[in-house]
C-alpha cells in the first residue's frame, strides 16, 4: 500500500510539478487547493 499525503496548495502549476515529483516517488497524493477543500479531504480520506 502506497503512503498517501494530503497536498495543500494554492498554485495549481507548482501543486501540479509537487504532486507528480510525489507519484514518482511511489505516494499517493490528494491534492487541495484551499484550505476549505483541504478540510474535506481530511474528514473522507485516510491519511
């Protein structure tokens, strides 16, 4: 099972490069732009 991050950034361009260096590093990554969304996340996924 793959180690799984909650990404928080409000840059899509730079969430997107941080989130691919991530997946290549063999993390699942859930990626929020705000901290609203962030929240969400949270609360429906396991970390």
């Amino acid at each position: 099972m793959n180690k799984k991050i909650l990404l928080v950034e409000d840059d899509e361009a730079l969430g997107i490069a941080i989130e691919f260096s991530l997946r290549n590093e063999g993390y699942e990554v859930i990626r929020a732009s705000s901290v609203k969304e962030a929240k969400h996340q949270f609360v429906h996924n396991t970390f």
